[in-house]
C-alpha cells in the first residue's frame, strides 16, 4: 500500500459513517479514490488525506439532513476547491497537501 494512502474501511472509520455509504458515494461520483483507482477486486481503491476531508465534510452535511441529490452538487463544488480557511487559527490551507484540517472548516475557492 501507498504511504498514507488510506482505504475506503479507514476513511468510514474517520467519518463515522458506515463502510456501504462510502461505497455509494464511490459509486455516485461523490468520492473518488485519487492515489489509486481498483479496475477490480483484488486491489482496494485507495484514496489520500484529501479524500478523507471531503467524505468528512459530505458526511457532516449529511448529518445535518442534507440530502443525497444536495450531496451530489456539494461534491461537485469541492472538487474545484484548491485552497480552505482555517477557522480556528485563520491560516490558508492547501487541500492539495493538507493533514490535520476538515474540508468542512469553511471552505473558500482560491482566487487566481
């Protein structure tokens, strides 16, 4: 395994949220395993700190009582996020090479 690549089990673990969720928004587009995609099985997709940000912050979301469709968009939108805010310290964050902060601490687009 990649270092610290993590595996669809480990990113549930850290969301709170259960394995087959994860799995559907793997399916759906929602999530998508950016250090390694599995053609098959065999081979688990494996996805980077980055990844785990993003399934946090759908699964926050979703938690609040957004919906799957909501969900979608939400996705969508972060995949063309490349930079966040902190809230606790207000420093910029590089979600490109980002450990030790959530995709859902208010998010903001990178000004060119």
């Amino acid at each position: 395994m990649t270092k610290d690549a993590l595996t669809l089990p480990q990113i549930a673990k850290r969301a709170g949220v259960q394995y087959r969720t994860l799995h559907s928004w793997v399916e759906r587009g929602m999530l998508r395993p950016s250090v390694f995609q599995s053609s098959g099985s065999g081979r688990p997709n494996l996805f980077s700190e980055r990844d785990a940000h993003v399934a946090e912050g759908l699964a926050a979301l979703r938690s609040r009582g957004l919906g799957i469709e909501a969900l979608e968009l939400v996705a969508a939108e972060w995949r063309q996020i490349t930079h966040a805010v902190c809230p606790t310290c207000g420093s910029d964050i590089d979600l490109e090479s980002c450990s030790g902060h959530r995709l859902a601490d208010s998010p903001t687009k990178a000004v060119a």
